[in-house]
C-alpha cells in the first residue's frame, strides 16, 4: 500500500513536465486524477484488510513472478478506482514446497494476523490441508495454481480455484489420442495428490474412445535420476509407445533429459503433456525444451487482447526495474491467474460492505487457551460468509479471459494444443467441449458445429526424431521378453492342440492345427513376433482347468496371448479381446444311427406325399371316365354291359401304369389324351421308382434323435467335452445336472454313446462342429451329426483387452484365408479323414415327392382331357341340335332323348360301316313319365310321325335317325 501513496505522490513532480504526445497526456491527466483522488480522499478512512499469501520459494523465478504480478493486480485496481475505501495489505509467508510448513503458515495467518482471505498454496498437496483450515475458520482460500481435481468446493465451500480444474483437459487429450487411433496409452504421474488426483476422469476419458491403460507409471516426488532411468526402462520393455506426462515443472524436466539420454525421444515414441507442463514451457529453461522436440502439450488458452499486450510491456518493465539480473523472462498462465486472483480479491472485498464500517473481527471459538498454533483457538472470520458471496458474484474480464467461479471453479473450457519445437511451443490447433478439435481459435465459438476428432483439424507436427509420419503408438520391443502364448493340454482332439513333453530333453512341443495356424499369421505380420509357447498345465503335466480358466490367464497377465481352439464368447469378450475367427463353428450334435429299413412295412408310400397320391387317383379315374366318353360309341370293346364298360374305362386308365392296356383306341381325341396321359404316368412311375429304390437302398439309416427337445421330453442323458462351454448351454436349455455327463478323449464319447443312457451311458454328445467332425471322420458308420443346434462366433486367438496386435493379427488372418495355404494345413491335420465326410441325418434331409413337383405335368394332362371331351359333346351337340331345338316337347324329354343316342353305338363312325347294314333297330329302353302321346318326331325320317311312348308310359318301338346313305343294324350290344 505504501508503494502505491509514494508512486501517486510522485505524480506531482508531472506537472512540471510538458506532455509531448497524446500517450503522454493521457498518463499526465490519469496521475492528475490519482493525485486529486488522493487529496479529496484525505478525509476519507481507508480501511486496510489484512489478506495471507502463501507461496513457494519466493526466491525462485517462479515465486518473483507471481508475487510481482499480485501486487500489480491491487496497483492496477486501486488505480482505476480511486474512491475505494478498503486497501488490501498481504502478509507472505513461504512454505518452500512443505505441507506442514504450508498448513502452520495458514493457521499463523489465520490466528494471529486474523487474515480475511488467503491467496495460495501452490500445491495441491499443500491446499489439501490447508482448505480445512479457512473451512474451520471461514476464511476464503484462492489459489491459482492447485489444480488437482480432489480440490473441490464439495469438500469445502470456502475454497474458490482461480485456475483450471486438471480433469477439464482430459477430454482434450482424449480427443488426440482418437484422432491418430491409438489404442493405449501409459500416464506418468507425479506420485501425489496432484498427480493421482486426474488420474480416474483421465482413464474414463480414454475409455471413451476405446483407449486403454495397460500400466500407470508413478514417480515419486522427490525421485532420484536412478528411479527415473528404471521407470523408463520399464516403459521401454513395453509394446506401448504414447505416454501422457502429469507432474511438476521441476520433475518433468529431468524426466525428459533421462527420456533423451536413454532413447525414448526417437522416432516411434509419442509423448503428451497436460497443461501443468505446457503452461510453464514459456519458463522452461532452454536445455530442457532441447530434451522435448516432438512432444504434443495441451495448455490454457488466452485470448491475445490489448489489455494483455499492455499489461506484458508495464510488468516487464517494472519487473526488469526490480530484478536487472533477470532478462527474458516470460509470463506464464499462472501468473496471469494470480494477478486475475488479486484482482478479483479486492474487487469482492470491496463490494461486500467491508468499508463502509469497521473491519469485521474474528470471534474466538476457545480464548481460554492461549497458544500461537492450537487449532483449537483460532476464531471464526465474521466477514467470510459475506466475502464467499461476494467471491461467488464477481466477474470480470481479466488478462486469462473471463473470469468468474461456478462453484468455486474458474470457467475457462478453451485448450490450445501445441508442438515442441526449436525455441519454444508451436501451435497447431485447439479444442472445445462443443466443437472438439478445431484448427483455428476464431471457430471456438460457433457452436452449430459437430464435435470433431479428426487429424486434420490439426496443423502439421513434428514428431520426436524430427519425424513427420504419425506414430503408430506401439511396437514390439527389441529388448523385451518373447510374448508368452498360452496352449491348452488336452487329451483328447490332438489335431487341434497337441502337447508332448521330452523326457530326455525334458523340452516341451507343441503342435497341432490352431498352433499351424497361429504361426503362419504371425509370420504374415509386418513386423517380428518373437514368441514361446507355455502349456496351460500343472506340475505334473496334467490340464490346470477349463477354457475359461485359460481365457482367465490372459486377463490376468499371466499369458499375453492363447493360440487354441478358443470360441468367441460374449462373456469373455468382456475380459479379453478376440481376433476374427479362423474357422467356423456351431454348437451340434452327434447321436447313434439305427436302421429302420426292415422296420417300416408301408416304405412303399413314403415315396410320395398323400396328397400326391390323392390326386393322382382322381386322375386315373378321370382319364378313364374321358377315354369312355370318347370311344363308347364307336369302340366295341367299350360296349357291353353297365359293368362291364365302368371296369373297362378303369381298367384302362390304370393299366397305363405299367403300360399294359390292351384296348385300342380309334378317335384322334382319345388318342390325343392317351398319349398326353402317358407321358404323365411315365413321369410319375420313374419318379416313384426312384424314390422307392433311395429309400430301401441308400437311406438305411436314421437317427435315434433329431432334436434337442426330444431328448429334454425322453429325459435322456447327454455329454460334452470336459471344461467346455457347451455344459451351460445345456443347463439354459434345462437339462438336470445329473443328467450332463463330461467326456475328456473321442474315445470316452464313442463308449458312452454305445452304452446308451439306459445302461449309464449317452443318447447325445455335444460339442462344436470342428471338434464332431473329427469324431465322425473316426466313427461315421455308427454316428451322424444333427445340427447345428446352437450357432458360435468359431474360433479366434485370444489377446489382452486392447492390445495393439488385434487389428494386425486380424488382417493377417484375412490374408491366410484368403490363400492357399490354410486348405494346405486343413489337409494336413484333416485330409486322412475326407473319404468319410460328416453330413446330417440322412432323414432329416429326404422329403417324399409332393404335389407341388408334379403340378405341371397333370395340369397339361387335366388340360388336355378336359379340351378334348370338350370337343367331343360340342360335336355330338352340335349334330344332333335338331332334337334340342324340336318345340312342343319338354326339356327333359329331348334331354333324355340326347342321352339315348349318346349310348348307342354312332354308326356313322368309319367303324361301323363294313358290317350289315339295317334301317330300323331295336333302340334301348328308355322310360318316360309322360301320359299323353307327343307327335314329337325325329327329322329327317321319311316314314310316318309315331310316338316315342305309349300312353302307359311302356317303351316301344322307336323310330331313331338313319341317314339316308347308311344303313341301320339292330344293336347287339
């Protein structure tokens, strides 16, 4: 406060000077102004209000820094308003970077200057405590540099963080790590609260975008270069190459210098830094920006104003005035936010009514004890509640940018991304919780834009070893051990896996289809795999537990890979991650097969459906009746008897069947439909041929069950390959526990399977196609496989939980496939047994012939027999519509009349004309109802009109039509 009177009293030697320019006026009238303030404020009280600041090494650049920019803060405030009447006068303290140092300068602070507000501590550690403290005594706590998000206003509504919150950045790096695709990523952390405190929302972050953290690398505060250079050792033995640095200034430059020294600075590494680091790199000495070329950072960003501009030119001239041995120094975020801090301290201290009174006291809680650092006897600020409002409604536009808490947390959402390079930090975009990455700072505030993570909203980086190509963050080191691949020891299925172990050696060999497999796909990749295969086993050589057991190990650590037939499983997708499957599968099952050849007297009718059968006996029946139509008038061998001609129009049309119909046809239409019905029946009896003779021939054998179901309903026992998944299958299903029995060789199942359920054996096995198919290949003639009955992901390699070598192995597996090579290993652990093919039941495939596969051929031959009996009674018709069309007879008469001729013989027809010839024949007898004579008379008869029926209804003789160049014969038939 005594600096600011004696600057503004020297203001008076000003007017002996004349202003030369219109800067120089403006700086002779705001010193004439101060000057006037001052004098009319003589008679004025100035409240002075005692305000702790607790900072480190005040000694240090660092400390002179922010210090000089407090103090110009409350330069700056009372300057631009002169009737304040309240002056805040700082007691500093320095803890030198201690806690207990920190938490006994507060409560000195706090107890016997009786401060009203502290500004500090730097650390989060520090802040830690001491936030307690202005809690107890209600004494608002600022600090600008303690960034640690455990430091909320949850724990304590009197602390007020003038700075960024670190776990505000996480979704800044996150959104990098997405944009280049890397999938893991290692923190190195200062291990303390400040650096744990952003470790859970950054792992969350990354997890986000499908990033894990396979390790956490901590340094402890106070590590020595030996602990440093064995971390990195440890990194570097590692496949991860994109590490996030959170820690102090201090510690982060030694670990760059030992990252440089040891190799990690090369080409291939990818170092980020959060904005605890990049904030001070402007301070960062040179030799240490030399050891971070290639590193990203992700720092505060500041609006580049005039009022910042201004500011930069006045505190440096005044800084260089006050410490001429310092030059190029550089002002930091922090310091910014201290001089907005102080700022912002006197301007609540000033609107919360503190001068309009007296300067509110401290009411003591204890006063009886008396001791200068008893938490017991510190009192409690009367002022603080109205201070803490006052805080909680100050905003301003300060030199960081707006400045405002929202519960007690400075709101400054803006990150400016950066790249180390040559002197200093190069930008190269920024990010926006509304936008994500963007390239330019102006973009920051439209928010109609969608939230990016792409590359390209990023400007050109270098890389560490000046590399412009994108690090693939990760790599299989050199000097790291082989990978440890997990195999199953399995008994039974050796083609898969097979483990033998040399006695003589005492060398264990693996070999098998999936390790064939695996070999070759790592062989593909575009880079060396050094790897050794361990056997899942216990000491004595025996399997140490189930699939998922294995499955376990990798999830554990304990293998960093699983070359075996393992099956993609969502329940394990959750622990592991799985290549794309190099085989199919599916859940079957394999039941014994019994003969039902000699079991089945009515085979003879499977061969087509019933209603096949159905209609083609309506069919023979029709051709029959239509082939009658046609030829009983002019055909004698379908005259005689009632009888006699049905049994021939059947006979008929049924001995076509084997072809051995005897009776001529002599109409073109008959003949028309008979051989359309041949063709018909030659199809049929073919087809039905050889039906019948694949059923009584090749389809000997049927399964005892066909599904799933008729073994739960028959409460029948079934197996499964020991420790395989297929048994909770089976208890979803609802089969009893007692009821699933486990088999551990091929040779187990087949002795179950013959057993049988009923004499404690098996009706069923259950197990996945690749492995039943073996099994079938070595027992086809007694086993058949019914299924699938539940459909997998098949078989894939198994990897931890984000591990970088998924999409290469992945895409290896898609080249294997695609070549020659994987039938070339399918014949070599599966060849011996094509000659006896798995395939499903031969039953649950045969289908008898139905009516939708002959529906064509009858509806030609229904087509066919209904044109040409069509034709036939048109003609008939037609030739005798005399009689139809005869007047003064009933219709039924001339109906009957019709059906008289129509079963005599037409002996018109070419067949009746070689025999004797007669004019007047006997016709039928045909009864009539009629009482009355009729002369109804036929034309075209030359002798005298005579009635069809006596009046008694008696038949008598009728005269029938005769044409005049034919003569009539009396019918015989």
């Amino acid at each position: 406060m005594d600096d600011i009177i004696e600057a503004c009293k020297t203001g008076t030697n000003m007017k002996k000077r004349k202003p030369t320019n219109l800067f120089g006026s403006f700086f002779f009238l705001l010193s004439l102004s101060i000057k006037f303030s001052l004098v009319m404020g003589q008679n004025r009280t100035v409240i002075p209000v005692n305000v702790g600041v607790v900072l480190d090494d005040l000694d240090s650049l660092t400390g002179k820094v922010w210090l000089s920019c407090l103090k110009m803060a409350l330069s700056d405030f009372y300057a631009s308003h002169g009737s304040s009447t309240t002056r805040l006068a700082l007691s500093i303290r320095d803890p030198r970077e201690d806690v207990v140092d920190a938490a006994a300068a507060a409560l000195d602070l706090i107890k016997n200057v009786q401060v009203q507000a502290i500004i500090g501590p730097t650390s989060s550690m520090q802040a830690n405590f001491v936030i307690d403290l202005g809690d107890k005594a209600k004494v608002p706590i600022i600090s600008f540099s303690a960034t640690s998000p455990s430091l909320t206003s949850i724990r304590s509504s009197y602390f007020f963080r003038a700075a960024q919150n670190d776990s505000s950045q996480v979704k800044a790096i996150s959104a990098i790590v997405q944009a280049f695709g890397w999938r893991r990523a290692v923190p190195i952390y200062v291990d303390n609260e400040f650096g744990e405190g952003v470790l859970p929302s950054l792992v969350d972050a990354l997890h986000d975008v499908q990033a894990r953290v396979p390790y956490r690398c901590a340094i402890p505060p106070m590590a020595t270069d030996d602990q440093l250079t064995a971390a990195l050792y440890k990194l570097m033995t590692m496949q991860t190459r994109v590490f996030i640095v959170h820690m102090s200034q201090s510690l982060g430059a030694r670990l760059f210098a030992k990252a440089q020294e040891i190799g990690m600075m090369k080409e291939g590494y990818v170092w980020i830094m959060t904005n605890g680091l990049t904030n001070l790199v402007s301070s960062t000495d040179a030799s240490v920006i030399k050891s971070m070329q290639g590193v990203l950072g992700v720092r505060t960003s500041v609006p580049k104003t005039e009022e910042l501009i201004d500011f930069r030119v006045r505190w440096k001239t005044q800084f260089q005035q006050q410490n001429p041995t310092i030059i190029d120094v550089e002002l930091d975020v922090f310091a910014l936010w201290a001089y907005d801090a102080a700022f912002a301290l006197a301007m609540a201290l000033e609107n919360d009514g503190t001068g309009t009174g007296r300067i509110s006291s401290f009411q003591n809680t204890n006063a009886s004890i008396n001791s200068s650092t008893d938490l017991l006897t510190f009192g409690v600020s009367e002022n603080g509640p109205k201070l803490f409002q006052s805080l909680s409604n100050t905003k301003f536009k300060g030199l960081a940018g707006d400045f405002s808490f929202v519960n007690g947390q400075l709101q400054s959402p803006v990150f400016e991304i950066v790249n180390v390079n040559g002197n200093g930090a190069r930008e190269i975009g920024f990010w926006t919780p509304e936008s994500g990455l963007l390239k330019n700072s102006m973009n920051s505030t439209n928010t109609n834009r969608t939230y990016s993570t792409s590359q390209s909203n990023m400007g050109p980086i270098i890389w560490p070893g000046d590399s412009t190509s994108v690090p693939k963050g990760w790599e299989i080191p050199t000097n790291e051990k082989k990978l440890r691949v997990g195999v199953p020891v399995k008994i039974g299925s050796p083609e898969f896996v097979k483990v033998v172990r040399d006695p003589s050696t005492n060398k264990t060999l693996v070999s098998g289809y999936c390790i064939d497999i695996f070999n070759a796909v790592m062989e593909k990749l575009p880079y060396a795999v050094t790897y050794d295969f361990i056997p899942f086993a216990k000491p004595d050589g025996t399997s140490a537990g189930t699939y998922n057991q294995l499955v376990d190990q990798v999830y554990l650590g304990n293998f960093d890979a699983l070359a075996a037939a393992t099956t993609i499983r969502e329940n394990r997708s959750l622990y592991v991650d799985f290549t794309l499957p190099y085989t199919e599968s599916g859940v079957v099952m394999v039941v014994p097969t019994k003969d039902s050849k000699s079991q089945n007297a009515w085979v003879f009718l499977k061969p087509l459906t019933w209603d096949l059968w159905l209609t083609s006996s309506c069919f023979f029946i029709f051709i029959g009746f239509v082939i009658w139509v046609l030829e009983h008038r002019i055909n004698e061998d379908f005259r005689g008897p009632l009888s006699n001609q049905v049994g021939t129009g059947l006979w008929f049309s049924f001995s076509t069947m084997v072809f051995a119909h005897r009776e001529a046809v002599v109409s073109n239409l008959a003949r028309f439909v008979v051989i359309v019905w041949v063709f018909v029946v030659l199809i049929l009896t073919q087809s039905y041929t050889a039906s019948l003779t694949s059923l009584l021939t090749i389809q000997e054998l049927q399964p005892t069950f066909t599904d799933l179901n008729q073994l739960l309903k028959n409460k029948e026992s079934v197996g499964y390959p020991k420790g395989s998944f297929v048994y909770q299958l089976l208890l979803k299903q609802g089969f009893d526990d007692l009821k699933i029995k486990a088999y551990q060789s091929p040779e187990e199942c087949d002795d179950l399977l013959t057993k049988g359920s009923a004499k404690g054996g098996i009706a069923a096995a259950v197990d996945e196609t690749p492995n039943l198919r073996l099994f079938i290949a070595k027992y086809c003639s007694k086993y058949t496989i019914i299924g699938p009955i539940f459909k997998t992901n098949g078989f894939a390699f198994v990897l931890p939980k984000g591990s970088a070598l998924v999409p290469d192995v992945s895409r290896a597996i898609l080249n294997l496939t695609d070549g020659d090579e994987m039938k070339e290993i399918e014949n070599k652990w599966f060849g011996k047994q094509a000659t006896c093919e798995y395939t499903k039941s031969p039953f649950s495939d045969s289908k008898s012939l139905g009516l939708n596969s002959f529906w064509g051929l009858l509806l030609i031959a229904r087509v066919a027999s209904s044109s040409a009996l069509m034709i036939s009674v048109a003609t008939f018709l037609f030739m005798h519509r005399h009689i139809l069309m005869t007047r003064g007879t009933s219709v039924w008469k001339r109906i009957g009349v019709m059906l008289s001729i129509f079963l005599q013989r037409d002996l018109s027809s070419h067949t009746f004309r070689n025999k004797n010839s007669g004019h007047v024949v006997e016709a039928s007898p045909v009864s009539s109802s009629i009482g009355q004579p009729s002369p109804f008379s036929l034309s075209n008869h030359t002798g005298p009109a005579s009635p069809f029926f006596s009046e008694q209804g008696t038949p008598v003789s009728v005269a029938v039509y005769q044409n005049p160049e034919i003569p009539t014969t009396p019918d015989q038939g």
